[in-house]
C-alpha cells in the first residue's frame, strides 16, 4: 500500500513540475488551443469551421448503385501552424472547466489532405448499396494536467507527420488545426 501511495505521489509530481515549467500564460477565451512552441512562447492553432460533404462514386450517377462517402472539410491542404515529427508535442487547451476527464473533452485525429483541390478532410460515413455506417474515427491518444484555473496541459509523445485536427466538446465543428513535418 505505502509503494503505491508512493507511485501515485511521484507521478502527480512529475506532472505538476512538467506543467510548472511551462510559463505560458492561459488563454483568455474558452476554446482557444496554442501550441507550445518553448516554455514561454505558445502559438494559437489555425481556426476553421469544418462543412459537411459528400462524394458519390461515378456508377452511382450511371447505374443507380449506391456508394458514397461522407466527410468534413476544411479549405487549404495544410495548416501554417506547423511542429516537428519526434517532438513531445503540447498544447494547452481552455475549456470551460477542467473538471471534467480530458478525454471526454479533446478529440485529436488525422486528417487527409488534397493538395489538387487545396482542402484537408475526415471521412466520417459511407453508404454501400443502401446500408449506411458510420467510421470509427481513429483518435490520437494523449495525456493531460490540469493546466492554471480552466485549461489542460495535453501531451502527445510522437505523431507521424501530416495534418491533425482537434475538437472539443460542445463544437465538434470547429477544427483546430496543425501539421507535423
């Protein structure tokens, strides 16, 4: 009992010393995410609400045959909000309070991007001979502190590089975006 009281103490201390070295004043407004660039400097995540859109394929229009997808977008095929592949990646994130687990809060997923038609997007749905189903969006898993009065600090150890996106509860439309190089 006394080794795990021990673990749990030294692991809550490492995470408040990791979220004490950053000197990053929080956000002002709920919603704002800014990538931690250094200990003194975060930079705010590009802002995008995504649209919903569809594709269907061209047997689709020519034979009737049902077969689409469905997706969101966002226009431009890369973020100017960039970080380094192999970084522990982080942000802090303000949300309304931070009581809540931050899993239940933050989604991070990887987006697909379209240099030729200049947007990044997520596939949400497909519909293959009149049966509809939804994706299971693959989320990047992540760990977070609580960071000042209503913030998280969110840590990521390693993303492979392209273009990522991160929502929160309550606007699950409104992308915060960044790219890993």
């Amino acid at each position: 009992m006394k080794k795990l009281l021990s673990i749990i103490l030294i692991i809550s201390l490492f995470g408040t010393l990791q979220a004490q070295d950053i000197a990053i004043e929080e956000p002002e407004f709920t919603g704002i995410i800014l990538l931690v660039k250094d200990p003194n400097t975060g930079e705010k995540l590009e802002k995008q609400k995504s649209s919903n859109a569809s594709k269907a394929d061209i047997g689709a229009a020519i034979f009737g045959v049902s077969k689409a997808k469905g997706m969101n977008m966002v226009k431009g095929s890369s973020s100017p909000v960039r970080t380094a592949h192999n970084e522990n990646i982080q942000f802090i994130v303000k949300v309304k309070e931070n009581h809540f687990d931050p899993v239940d809060v933050i989604n991070i997923f990887k987006m697909e991007s379209d240099s030729e038609k200049d947007h990044r997007l997520i596939v949400t749905g497909k519909v293959n001979f009149n049966k509809s189903s939804t994706l299971d969006i693959e989320f990047i898993p992540f760990e977070a502190t609580k960071y000042g009065e209503s913030s998280y600090l969110v840590n990521i150890s390693e993303l492979q590089p392209g273009e990522y996106a991160m929502t929160l509860d309550g606007s699950r439309d409104v992308f915060n975006l960044f790219g890993v190089d």
